[in-house]
C-alpha cells in the first residue's frame, strides 16, 4: 500500500485491473486478519452515495481478485466471512505493517539511549515507501482517512530519523536535508525544532534563532497562536547557550579487534566444464551501467547451479573487497529450509555480529545486516532458495553489493521489488558433456570408445549430475567398458545405474527434493505427464490427465515450469528433461490408479475426432468412444487453429499411436490413425503417414478386425504412394482390396480400385490405370457413394493429363467438380481446380489454366492446405513459364519450393528444384540453373522417379551444350535416354507431356 497498490505471489506480481480492484485488495491487507464487512468496503469505493448494484459489483471485484491472486500463486487467502471478507495474511507480509513494527522498534531504541540503532532500522521502515499511498485507487469516504493517517505516520518517522540522526552527531546531514522537509510543511513544530537544533549545534545561533522566530511570526499570522512549549524551550536555551545543546560527544571505544572479512565461498567444484555463455552472462550483468542488486541463477535441479556460481564467484573475487558470504537456504527440503530469519542471523554472525547482538526482530536483523553492508562492497551467495519471501529480506542494501541467488524455481517475483537478472542453466551440450567425462574419467579411456561415451553423454541428457556420477561409477570400475555401463543404463531402471556407493546425493534424491514443495494436485499432474511419449505437451494434456478443468491444469503445468521440473516449448508448450521424465514415469508407477493410459489415449482420440469434423466432415467413418472426454478442446471451431494445433503436436503422434498399440489399445490406435487422415492430408509429412498407417495395420490385425485392417491398409498405400515406394504401396492395396472383398466393402473395394489406379499412373502404367479408374467409379456408384464416385473421376481426369490425352479429361473432371461443390468440399474442389489448370496446360491454353490455378490456390490458403498450396504454385509457375514470363514463374516456384520443404515432400520438393532449374536455363542464368537442376538430382537418389529424373538429364544435357561441353552434354542425354526407356516413355510422349 506504501505506493501503487500491489499483490506478489511466488509466481510473480498478481495482474489486478483497475482502482476499484486494487483499492479493494488494499484496504483488506491493511486489516490483514480482520473481517471487513461489505457495507465498509462498499463505503471506501462509492462513499455516501453507492449505486443500486454496488454489492453484486463488490462481489464481481473479489472475485476476480481472487484470480489474479491464484495466476500468481498466491494460497487462497482472499475467504468469505460474515459479514464481509478477510484477507488471511500475516500482518508482516503487508508493507504499512512492516513499516510500523520497524518505526514501533526505532523507537524503543531511541528511548534505551541508542540512537545509531534506531537510524538504521527508521532508514529501512522508509526505503518500503514507494510513492504515494493507494496511488491510482481512488478511495473515498473512511479510506481517504487511512490515507492521510499514513501520511502522518509516514512524517512522524521522518522526525524520528532526524531526532535520531541528531542523537548520534548527524546535525551537518541534518541542517542540509531539514530545509526540503520544512518547505512542504513550515508550521510543523518539531521539525522547526529539529532545525533549529541542528544549525546551533553547526555553530549557527543565529540561524537558529530566526529560524524560530519565522514559526512565531508564521503561526501568528495564519492561525494566531504562539509556538508550543517545546520549541519555545528550546528557543531559551539556544539564547542561553545552554551546554545541554551541544552535540553528544563521541564514544571512545576500547581497541577494536582485528576485523575478520567473511569468505565463505566454497571450493570449485572439480573438472569444471563448458558454461561459456553463462558465465558472459554473468560477466554482462555485473559490468552493466545499471548494475543490478540480485543476480537470480535458475534451472532444473541436478544442472550444476551451484557449480557455476562458485566458479564465476571465485574469478570476480576481487571486485567485493569487504567480503563474500555464501549460504545454502535448502529451500528444496520444506522440512529442513532456512526461512529469512535463521537466514539474517547466519549472515549477520558472517559480518562478525555477535550472538547477544543480534536483535531478535526479523525486521530488526533485516535492519542492521543492510545496515552493515552500506557503503562496503560485498557478495553474498544465497545457495537454493526455495520461494521470493526467503530471499526478499536478504537484499542487501547500498549500490556496491550484489546479491546471487540460486534456485529452481524462477523467482520472478523478485522482479517485482528489485532490479533482477536472471541466468538459466539447462542441460549441457554433446560435445560439453564429453569433455567432462573426458576430464574426470580420462581423455585415453574416452577416446578408446569414443561412439560408447558419446551414447553415455545422451543417456545422462547432458545432465552434469548424471554425467559425474556416471563417471565417478566409471573411475571405481577401471575394468568396466564404457560400452557396457551405457548399456545398463537403456531402458527403464536407468536412474538405478547413476548411483555411487557412498554418495546419497543421486539423481533420483535431488528430483526427489525438487519434487516434494509440489502442491498434492501439480505433483499428479506431474507424475502423469511422465507418461507422455512425445517430445512436447500441452498443458490441456496435463488437465485431461487428471481430470481438471483447464485453468487448473495450466496453473498446475506453470508450477512445474516455475520449478524447472519441464520447460518451455513454445507458445503453451512444454517438455521434459529425459531424466526427469524417467523419474516422474517411475512415481507414476508406484502411485497409478491405473487409468492414466487410458486418459491420454481418450485425449488423442478426442481433438483427433474433433479436428476430423472440421478439416473433412466427409471422412466419418470412425465416431471414437471416449470414456474421459476433455472439458475443454485445445483449438476453437476453426480449420486453421485445427492445424496449427496438430502442427504443434506432430512430433508426438507417432510416439502415441505406437505406445497406444504397445499397451493394447488397439480399437484406439487403428481409430486414431484414421482420424489423423485429414490433418495430413492437408499438411503433408507422409513418411509420417507411412508410420502411423503401419502401427494402425498392425493394430487392426492384432484386433481380428478385417475391414479396420483394409481401410489402414487402403491409408499406408497412399502414404507409400507419395513418398514414391511404389510396389509397396501396390502391395498393401492388394492386400486392403483382399479384405473390403472379404467383408463385402463395395465403397471400400472402389476407393482401393482408385488408389491403385492412381500408383499406375505414377509407375506409367496408363492403359492399367484408366481401367482402374473406370472400375473404381463403378465401384463407388453402385454403392451410392457419391464423394468415391467424384474422387475416381477426379483422378481419371489427372491420368488422361498425365498420359496426354488432356483433352479427354476435361468431361470426368467437370462432373467430379460439380459433386465437390455440391457436397461442399474444398479440398476436392480445389484439387479438381488445380488438375483443369493442368489439362488447360496440356492443351495448350495457359491463360484459362491460370484461371483455374488461381481459384484452387485460393481455396488452399483459406483452409490451410500446404500441400496443395505447394502443387498449385509450382503449376502456377508452370503456367508463366509457357506464357514467356520467366521472372514471374520463378518467383511461383521459389515459394512452392519453401513451402515443398515446410511440409517435407522430398518428392515435391525435386520436383520444383527441377522446374526452378529449367526456369533458370530459359532465363539464360546458368549457374543457377546447374544449382538447381544437381540439387534435384541428388534428391533422386533418395526418392527416385525415372520420368522426373530424365527431364533432369535432359535440361542439364542442354545446360552442358550451351557451356560449351558437348560431351558432358552428350552424357547426360544418354542418361535421359536409358531412364526414358526404363520408364517405358516415349520421345513424342515425353515432348507432349512436359510443359516447359
């Protein structure tokens, strides 16, 4: 309340919105404990003349109080009580507080003829002010009486200081600050008594006495009453020169003893490795105009926090001349912690306090050790800490000193009181961790099985605890092979081999000690979302695992986040350390109602089912049974928040569906594989795809369930289809078109019908592939399936392009659009779009084909389709080519290559690193034409196709040609020759076909 009013959880400051808020707030800590009624609190914020609503909105305040307050990690001490509410809070977590006990103490020591004392600890009680009180509040009625009250205590402690300051010889400071202070209040008599005292004891009796004789005039003329007694006194002493005005003398102390500077600075830590970028970091903050007072170090236990401090403390030694104090807070232990108090004596013993010195006030010890520290140039190292409040009070004051905090937690809110820079320490990088393990078990015995130590580092996650205890382990065991003790580490007991006999600080105990401040419900949330197989998670996972409404889970997932138990992964991501995965599975396991599996499994199920809906209604098939629906989905009715989200999360779908199948939930995985469809289907990524399809095949078939089994098959053959694995993708239609015959599929039989068409075409098999086509809608019209019967004529009409015969394509093509358009699907739409560009091109009319081209790119972007958008541009880029525009074709490619690569279609990809090589060469630029045109062929060896590549070879063979170099161009129309014959193309066919 001593300024803006403000509310600081462990999380950091409480975001209050509004006056009305924070007066609320404000005027309930300054009777901490006590229950305001609520027709006072209605009275401090309206005063005489409320409205009709002005309960209900009071309500409305506390309520979103309490909300802020719990973002912020407050416990809940906002509490209803009749006939109003109470703040639940110690009277010394509130400012106005503090502020008066330190005041109430000053002056007890004031009285007991110890006037140093009382200076310091008044200083202290003042640096709480921070402006003026209930700044931007507002209040009215009995509040605007607590504020003036403040005032005067506020003032009243300023005389106090100046008293005291004059009781311990301080009258030169005195006669210089007094003068400010008697501007804003020139009627304040014990200040003009202060001043006159002050300018007699400088050796100024006349300035003492007009100093008076101002107030007598003033008073005199504004209120018409003489000075008061004690000023008056004073006057006649002054006159008198009264000898018990002089300035107290000084103490002659006995000899001091030698004084003992405290370094308390641990030794380095052995083989110290890597933390270059922390420690300039350090450097950086202590060299820095606007130096801070506190350094927070924060990370993850078991990454070497302390560690790095004492080693950066030890090099900057020098600079704190007066001292270096260090102490290990143990705020990871709740039972064991040392709270500010026992903290304040620790260190005040460290700056040679004696014990019967030491006052027995925390605020009092506070007091004295900033008081100590002023003017001194000291660092203190606070080791641990496990809260802001443990730390807060051990700020030293004065400019040269600097405080170091390490934590797990992120203290935050000491932001909020102090200039703060905060160092994260993460895991070490590979080649950090092998030059540790190198320095404690030897560079000869590392460098022997070099591949074993590097395996080594990546099971100890670049943990230096693990990595040390791994290589104490080693150092007992000369005979041990480095291959064999990581092999001891793969699997699940991993945690059990980083043990060493004598030493109880493991990585399980420290985890164990950054585990237990957890709250009951954070450390569920934590010891579930071991489970999770991926890289990263949501913290909507984290709700759904434990059946919390969302809110709860995100505050639970930012405890863990604050504790450095997981770590930011981007925007409502986060993700696990290995090791700390490996511990929370293992408290899972010993404490698992069993039904957490299940949980993630339903999770999946549900925002697959639900991005299904929006990105492909049609594709219904599959309505999941999910025993534990989410309270919240993760995206809103929107195609485009679907697919970001699934983007967000593609990293983890493959690991889910193969730890679904793995623990025998296999309705689900085969369910959650078809749902997926969609997303990848506008997204790409189809090895992937290749992946996923397999576990759900696999899946099927465990399950006994034949037309499950043919619909993942029907799926991993368009998977196989675009990464180019051609016979298998024939393989595993075969096989799915075996089993739709078995159940009696009809629709499916036509669906395989088409897929298998469309690998004909793709192997050149054209007359196969019509056939196909033609079966396919037969197919699909014979059993009333309207979307099979489209995508068949779509695809008939893509083949007569392909097999140049364009102008038989436009009849099926024009039908299946006008059944996308009917049944509203886009995706189809636009793909149809897209093919009638194409077979305008084979035509020979690129204008008209633009046309199509544009509507279908547009149809793409609006509902997120990459990899449409990527085929659509590079036909885009196609078309400007034949129009003569080169510029404007190789500015379509370029963008259809970004996006080839943001998807990950190799194939694609070449493709368009083909048509950007080709474009080059029309435009005469031939070193970028070679660029482009080897780069495509160097993706050929990975994803081959005869046709694409013998164009490659063509084009580069007129590239070679053009340089001068007729055998090179000779080589590589040989090379298109032999891969045209392969392909079983034609010269007249291949002529017709290309475009360019």
């Amino acid at each position: 309340m001593l300024g803006p009013v403000t509310a600081v959880g462990p999380v950091g400051p409480a975001a209050l919105s509004g006056a009305r808020q924070r007066a609320v707030l404000g005027v309930l800590a300054l009777h901490a404990g006590v229950v305001l009624p609520a027709n006072r609190l209605v009275d401090v914020l309206w005063g005489e003349d409320p409205p009709r609503t002005a309960l209900r909105t009071l309500h409305s305040h506390v309520a979103r109080i309490r909300q802020a307050l719990a973002a912020c990690g407050a416990p809940p001490v906002l509490r209803t009580s009749e006939p109003g509410y109470v703040l639940d809070l110690p009277a010394d977590r509130v400012d106005a507080h503090r502020f008066a006990d330190l005041v109430a103490s000053a002056r007890r020591d004031l009285a007991a003829g110890a006037p140093g004392l009382a200076a310091r600890t008044l200083r202290s009680a003042l640096e709480l002010w921070r402006g003026e009180p209930f700044a931007g509040t507002g209040l009215v009625g009995w509040g605007e009486r607590e504020v003036e009250r403040l005032h005067e205590l506020r003032l009243t402690a300023v005389e106090d200081l100046w008293d005291a300051e004059l009781g311990s010889g301080g009258h030169e400071a005195a006669v210089l600050e007094l003068p400010r202070l008697l501007a804003g209040h020139p009627t304040r008599e014990r200040l003009v008594r202060l001043h006159m005292l002050a300018l007699y004891r400088c050796g100024r009796h006349t300035d003492a006495l007009e100093a008076y004789g101002r107030l007598r005039h003033t008073l005199a003329e504004e209120f018409g009453v003489d000075p008061g007694p004690e000023v008056a006194g004073l006057h006649t002493a002054i006159l008198r020169r009264d000898p018990d005005l002089d300035p107290p003398p000084a103490t002659t102390a006995p000899a001091a003893a030698p004084v003992v500077l405290p370094r308390q600075l641990p030794a380095r830590v052995g083989h110290f490795t890597g933390r270059a970028g922390e420690l300039a970091a350090l450097d950086a903050a202590l060299g820095a105009p606007d130096e801070p007072p506190v350094l927070v170090v924060t990370g993850p236990a078991g990454m070497g926090k302390t560690s790095l401090v004492v080693q950066w403390a030890h090099r900057v030694v020098d600079r704190f001349p007066d001292g270096q104090l260090f102490l290990d807070l143990r705020g990871h232990d709740p039972e064991r912690a040392v709270g500010a108090h026992d903290a304040l004596a620790h260190l005040l013993r460290g700056l040679d306090v004696p014990d019967d010195r030491i006052p027995g006030g925390t605020d009092e010890r506070a007091a004295l050790y900033r008081s100590l520290l002023h003017g001194r140039r000291c660092l203190v190292v606070l080791d641990n800490a496990g809260g802001v409040e443990d730390v807060a009070r051990l700020v030293p004051g004065g400019d040269g000193n600097l405080l170091v905090v390490t934590s797990r937690r992120t203290m935050a809110g000491l932001a909020a009181r102090h200039a703060t820079r905060v160092v994260v320490v993460d895991a070490l990088g590979e080649e950090e961790a092998l030059a540790l393990l190198r320095g404690v078990v030897g560079d000869d015995r590392v460098g022997r099985e070099a591949d074993a130590a590097a395996r080594l580092a990546r099971l100890c996650g670049g943990m230096p605890l693990a990595l040390r205890i791994a290589a104490a382990r080693l150092v007992g065991e000369p005979a041990h092979a480095i291959a064999e003790f990581a092999a001891e580490l793969t699997g699940a007991g991993r945690l059990d081999g980083l043990v060493v006999d004598g030493d109880s600080r493991t990585v399980r105990t420290v985890l164990a000690g950054a585990c237990a401040p957890l709250a009951e419900r954070t450390g569920r949330v934590f010891d579930r979302l071991g489970l999770h197989p991926g890289p990263t998670f949501s913290t909507h996972l984290g709700a759904a695992l434990c059946g919390l409404p969302p809110g709860e889970g995100r505050r639970a997932v930012g405890e863990l986040a604050a504790s450095h138990l997981v770590t930011a992964a981007g925007a409502d991501r986060y993700r696990f350390h290995d090791l700390i995965r490996e511990f929370a599975r293992g408290r899972l396991r010993a404490g698992d109602p069993g039904d957490t599996a299940d949980r993630l499994v339903d999770w999946y199920l549900a925002v697959a089912d639900a991005a299904n809906r929006l990105l492909d209604p049609a594709r219904g098939l599959v309505t999941p049974t999910v025993r534990h629906p989410p309270a919240e989905l993760p995206f809103a009715g929107r195609k485009q928040a679907a697919l970001a989200f699934l983007e967000a999360e593609r990293a983890n779908l493959v690991p889910v569906v193969r730890q679904a199948r793995a623990a025998g939930h296999l309705t689900a995985t085969w369910q959650l594989t078809y749902l997926l469809t969609s997303f990848y289907d506008a997204t790409g990524h189809w090895q992937e795809r290749v992946e996923l399809c397999r576990e759900g095949a696999g899946a099927a078939a465990e399950l006994g369930d034949p037309a499950a089994e043919a619909e993942m098959l029907r799926a991993l053959g368009v998977a196989y289809s675009m990464t180019r694995r051609l016979p298998e993708a024939l393989a595993a239609n075969e096989r799915a078109l075996e089993l739709a015959r078995a159940v009696d599929d009809v629709p499916g039989q036509g669906h395989v019908h088409n897929n298998v068409a469309n690998i004909y075409t793709e192997l050149r098999r054209f007359d196969e592939a019509v056939a196909a086509h033609h079966l396919a809608v037969a197919r699909c019209a014979a059993a009333g399936h309207a979307l099979g019967t489209a995508l068949s004529q779509r695809n008939l009409g893509n083949t007569y392009v392909r097999m140049g015969r364009a102008g038989s394509a436009f009849a099926p093509l024009a039908q299946a659009l006008a059944r996308f358009r009917e049944l509203g699907h886009a995706r189809l739409e636009a793909g149809t779009l897209d093919t009638l560009g194409e077979a305008c091109l084979g035509v020979g009319d690129p204008e008209r084909a633009l046309v199509h081209f544009d509507r279908a790119l547009a149809i793409s972007l609006d509902i997120g389709d990459r990899w449409l958008e990527q085929e659509t541009r590079l036909d885009i880029g196609i078309a400007h080519l034949d129009l003569g525009r080169p510029d404007l074709a190789l500015a379509c490619f370029e963008r259809a290559l970004a996006v080839s690569r943001e998807v990950g279609d190799r194939h694609g990809e070449a493709c368009t690193l083909g048509h950007l090589g080709r474009g080059h060469l029309l435009a005469g630029d031939l070193d970028a034409a070679r660029e482009h045109l080897e780069a495509a062929l160097a993706i050929r060896e990975r994803v081959p196709d005869r046709h694409e590549e013998a164009h490659l070879h063509r084009d580069l063979g007129e590239l070679w040609l053009r340089r001068g170099d007729p055998v090179a161009a000779d080589r590589h129309r040989a090379a298109a020759a032999r891969l045209r014959a392969r392909a079983g193309v034609g010269e007249v066919a291949e002529v017709v076909v290309e475009p360019a």
